[in-house]
C-alpha cells in the first residue's frame, strides 16, 4: 500500500508540469501488451512500475489542469481513498437488508443532489456509473409511466444538440432511433420551442404518442442550456413527461449564476447529473433523479423467491428495486466522503472559480485578431473560431493541442462549421493554465489566419 501512495501522491502531484496529452505512439504500445493469461506471478513493484511509467503516461492527462477538452473530470483524490475502503471491505449495498447503515450514507448522497436541484419531496434517485445509464434509466421509467408495453407510437423530442447518450438510450430502451425527433436550435443552440411544439402536433396528427421531452441542461458542444421553463411548460400543457440531461451542467445549480441560467430545471421529471464531471469526482459517478421516485420502483422492481425482504417503508431504499444493477460497487462513499470531509462549500467556490475564469477567457479571446465567440458561454464551455475556413480552424486545433500546455477538442456545428471548444471544468483548472491556453492560441494565430 505504501508503494502504491507513493507512487499516487508522486503522479498527483507531477500533473501540472505532464503534458496535456501524450498518445504518440500509445495504440502501438498498447499491441504490444496483449498477452496470455499469466500462470505466475510476477512483483507488486515491477508492476507498479509498467502501469506508472508505461501505461499511465500514455494517455490524456485527463485529470490534469491542461484538460479543457470534451467535459473535464478533475478525480479528486479523496474519493479515491473511499473506493480503497469500499472495495476492500466490499459490503453489499444491492439490498438494504445486506447493509442498512451502508445503504443510508447513499441514499443521503442521492437526497442531497435532490436538494441541490430543488426537487420537491418525494423524489428521489439513484447513483449510477454515469451519465449514459442514468440516461438509459430515465428513459426506462418514463416509458413504463407513460406508455402501455406496446410502446413502439411513444416520440421522444430533444435538439439537436443534446448529448448521443440520450438517444443511445432511447433505442436500448426498445425505442427506434426513428422515433427520437432531433429538433433545430436558435442562434445560442437552445432547442426552438416553435419546433418541437409543431412538432408534437404533427405526431399527434400521424398517430404517434408524443411522450418525453429531453432538454439539455448544458451541452457537451457549445455548453448551451435550454429554456428548461419553456420546456416544463410545453410538457405539461402536453402532458408529457419532462427529462434533462445534466449531466454536465446540473451541479451548477450550487452557485448563483448557474441558478439563474437552469430555471425551470426544478420542475423535472427525471434529471441526469455527474457527479464526475462538474463535482470532480473519478469516473464511474453518476446520478438519476426522479420526481416520483415511485416511477423508478414501478418500472424496475422484480421478485424473486431467493432474495430477501425489501423495504416497505418510504425512508429506506433497496438499490435493486430501484435501478436495472443487482450487485455493483458502493459506489455512494465516494461522493460521501469529500461532502462529509470538507462540505459542500468547496466545490461552490470551485464552480463559481470556473464561471470567472470562462467570462475572463472569452474577454481575452476577443481581444485577439481574427477570433470569433460562436457559443457565448452559458455555464463553463465556450466555441470559438480564427476567421477563415474549417481548414485553417483544424490547424489551429492542431497547433494549440502540439503545445501540451493543454488540451482542446472541436465540435462541427449543424451549419458545418468547425469550432474549437474550451471547457472548464476541473477543481485542478485555474488561471495559471488558463493564461497558458491563452498564450498558446494568441501565439498560434500569429496576429491573423494568414499565418496558416
Ligand atoms: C451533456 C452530457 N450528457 C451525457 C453524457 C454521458 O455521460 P457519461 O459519459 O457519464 O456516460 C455526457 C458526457 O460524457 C455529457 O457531456
């Protein structure tokens, strides 16, 4: 274990000075390592060794501060410590009855986020690995709530914009991709809720049961947020049900700013959140929130004749009744610890760190010859791009991302223009990196696109 430590604390804290990124030649090194089952053992150091010097190396340093790219997720370290002791006294959190007092300190974990997004009692969730099955399982609850079980009339509505996890769990919830209606976005990449009410009516009209209605609260492209009241309101007028991906910009719900832009979040039916995105936590933490937390045991609880009593009472939880997973990790004292820890009003001031530093990036970007703000930042991610074509935009990518002082990634917009994102989202991201970035995209434009 000491080993171990040492070689973490030492990677932690050499990330500031490791590339952004580092995958030069990565997937042929990665040939190289497919290997037979190994019959002997070899030595705890030799192997810590390969994985830190070897593998880990080359790769994103996604828990870096050089990474603005995609959604960032910082890893913080704490939670780590969580996943040694969870994993090692490995507990079984499926059921209460295997571990109440275990299953509480989740559960409470889900009631907090509850609290956060200003869901009204009676709701309730679950903690998933992610935001693709948390998505997967809204989709699931409100199929069963809201169809018979032949569902195949039931529409879903989202812009076009919304995260492919969303209608990636339309389709394995048994629905056609047909019969998700990707909507156009106005000029801030908002779904136009002209649209999707047209398009409602036509549905009806065809015979389809227009039953959900997704907005995004924050894209993973521009960072954009729906009118989510709108939305609420289009949803009950239609009585349908109202999901919101929030996967990166619900937790922005704990500071000022981000309440003003997620109004009408509240009002929900279900809500997806990261936990390991915008709380910083490692991969593998996500969350479900649903109004009716009812919908979620309706659509998930099964008997079985070997299984033990599950709670009848509305304060305890069986994690089964209430998810597609049986036994899994307990994966709620990652989040529980650091919130125990330190508080809540850390990772506030972190959040609210980034929504300066994104307004302070996007002054800055303007000031450069030839920059355009295509996506004025709504939460943490702006798009931009140097004037001129496509061409000239992937090279400046390319230039910007050979620095290794960070790492950015583009998104091509419906119009087929190609931009540059920056997001920050990292508890790691501070001015520093972020002066940094802006040095390297000041030198890479060189004054003007004539440079390329
Ligand atoms: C807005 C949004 N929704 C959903 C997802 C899917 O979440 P996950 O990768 O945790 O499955 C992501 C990103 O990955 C995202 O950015």
């Amino acid at each position: 274990m000491d080993r171990a430590v040492e070689r973490v604390i030492e990677h932690i804290q050499s990330l500031p000075t490791q590339p952004a990124m580092n995958v030069e030649g990565a997937t042929e090194f990665a040939r190289t390592l497919i290997e037979r089952l190994p019959q002997r053992g070899e030595s705890f150091e030799k192997l810590l060794a390969f994985l830190f010097e070897d593998a880990i190396p080359r790769s994103f340093t996604s828990s870096g501060p050089g990474y603005l790219a995609y959604v960032p997720g910082g890893g913080l370290f704490h939670s780590a410590l969580a996943d040694f002791i969870a994993a090692a006294v490995n507990r079984y959190v499926g059921v209460c009855a295997a571990a109440p007092a275990l299953v509480q300190l989740e559960a409470n974990v889900v009631r907090w986020f509850c609290e956060i997004l200003g869901m009204p009692k009676g709701s309730g969730g679950v903690l998933t690995s992610g935001g693709s099955l948390a998505n997967f399982t809204s989709v699931v609850t409100a199929r069963k709530a809201m169809l018979p079980d032949d569902f195949l009339r039931g529409t879903l509505y989202c812009s076009n914009q919304i995260h492919h996890s969303f209608q990636k769990a339309a389709n394995l919830a048994g629905f056609p991709y047909a019969n998700v209606r990707e909507l156009p976005v106005d000029e801030l990449f908002r779904i136009r809720t002209d649209a999707l009410e047209e398009a409602i009516a036509n549905d009806r009209r065809g015979g389809f049961t227009p039953f959900l209605i997704a907005g995004s609260a924050g894209t993973t492209g521009t960072g954009a947020v729906d009118d989510l009241e709108a939305l609420a309101r289009i949803a009950k007028n239609e009585k349908m049900w109202f999901h919101v991906d929030g996967a990166y910009g619900a937790l922005f719900m704990l500071t000022e700013r981000g309440r003003a832009a997620l109004k009408g979040i509240e009002q929900a039916d279900s809500v997806i959140l990261d936990p390991h995105k915008t709380l910083f936590l490692p991969f593998g933490t996500g969350a479900v929130l649903v109004r009716d937390a009812g919908a979620l045991r309706r659509a998930h609880s099964l008997h079985a004749d070997y299984m033990p009593a599950m709670q009848q009472e509305d304060e305890l939880v069986d994690f089964c009744e209430i998810s597609p997973e049986l036994s899994r990790d307990f994966r709620g004292l990652r989040v529980w610890l650091p919130l125990k820890l330190f508080g809540i009003e850390p990772f506030r001031e972190q959040l609210d760190e980034k929504l300066d530093l994104i307004a302070y990036t996007v002054d800055e970007l303007r000031k450069i010859d030839g920059i355009e703000i295509i996506a004025e930042p709504q939460l943490t991610i702006t798009a931009f791009r140097l004037r001129g074509d496509n061409e000239v935009n992937r090279e400046l990518l390319k230039r910007i991302n050979a620095r290794k002082r960070v790492m950015l990634t583009p998104t091509t917009l419906p119009d087929g223009r190609f931009v540059l994102r920056i997001a920050i989202a990292s508890h790691r991201t501070h001015k520093d990196r972020v002066d940094m970035m802006l040095e390297d995209i000041r030198l890479e434009c060189g004054g003007n696109a004539s440079a390329f």
